[in-house]
C-alpha cells in the first residue's frame, strides 16, 4: 500500500514526502547495526537527515556532483524490459535491435519517472529540497564530495575513499549483499 502511493509520487515527478520515506528506510535499517551499509537516495530532506540522525550514526555522507544535464541524458535514454527488468541505455548499452529486448524480442518501455518532463520535475525538486542536506552534513564535518560525470573515472576515487572507511573486505566479499 505505501508502496503504490510513493509511486504516485514518482510518476507526478515529486518526491515522496518525509514521513512516508523516513517510515520506508528506517524499517529496513532495524537490525543492520552490526553491518557496514550504503544509503542511495537517502535522506533527501533534512527532516529525514534529522530522523535518520536519531536512529543510526552515520559515519560518511557521500556527494555525487554530476551536473543534472547528465543526469538527465541517462535517465531518458533508459529502457526496460518489463517482464525481466533489464535495462537498456541508448547511450552506452542500447539494444541490438532499437525498442526491442534481446533476449525475447518483445517491446521496451520507458518508464513514468525516465520521461524527460518527469526526470525535469524530479531534478528541480532535488536542488530545492536535498541541497540544504548537503549543508546539515557539511556542518557535521561528515560530507565528501565527488565530482564527474563518467562513472569509470570518478568510481576509483570513491572506492579508495570507501577503503579509508571500512574494514578491509576483498573484492568478491564487497559485492555480497547483506
């Protein structure tokens, strides 16, 4: 249920309010305390920061700087296939045959928040509301910034910094979800 009214959110290009997301996250984090973990997309407020912030210790914030015309290239030209969930990049890993799966030959689809005028609304509700969390942890003295906008140059920045962070752990055991 809480599942399908965030979504609505995502298809009208807004973000899913505070205290939805905050419930979503911190349900899962319960009973991670003895592992190391990795946030992606969260907080995006400082209402959710301050909520997270009572619950857990963060160690590290990590910011992406990638400029939100980038952003915006990739996330229209993704493509899925709905019955499997591959994903297609008609930049860098496009179909063999264009709108078509290669394995089934059935139809790719975009979806609702990949559409340009959505990807636009989502990135415009991002610099207003997740900028300010960028400052709260940079008062905290716990923010990193990384900037970039190809994945295989600024990845062995983040990697040598995350190596800083935590316990050594071999590459096989580094790719094993918890």
């Amino acid at each position: 249920e809480v599942g399908i009214l965030a979504k609505s959110y995502i298809d009208q290009g807004r973000l899913i309010p505070d205290d939805i997301m905050t419930q979503l996250m911190l349900k899962e984090l319960k009973g991670l305390d003895q592992y190391n973990w990795l946030l992606d997309g969260f907080p995006r407020t400082v209402a959710q920061a301050e909520a997270l912030d009572k619950e857990c210790r963060i160690d590290t914030v990590i910011d992406l700087d990638v400029p939100f015309d980038t952003i915006k290239c990739r996330l229209t030209a993704r493509w899925i296939h709905p019955a499997s969930g591959r994903v297609y990049n008609l930049e860098f890993s496009p179909p063999k045959v264009q709108g078509i799966d290669d394995i089934t030959g059935e139809p790719l689809v975009q979806r609702d928040d990949d559409k340009p005028e959505t990807v636009t609304k989502r990135l415009q509700a991002y610099d207003a509301q997740t900028k300010p969390v960028l400052e709260y942890y940079r008062g905290k003295g716990l923010l990193k910034s990384f900037s970039g906008t190809e994945t295989n140059k600024i990845w062995p920045h983040i990697y040598a910094f995350l190596q800083t962070k935590l316990p050594d752990v071999s590459q096989k055991d580094s790719t094993t979800l918890r």
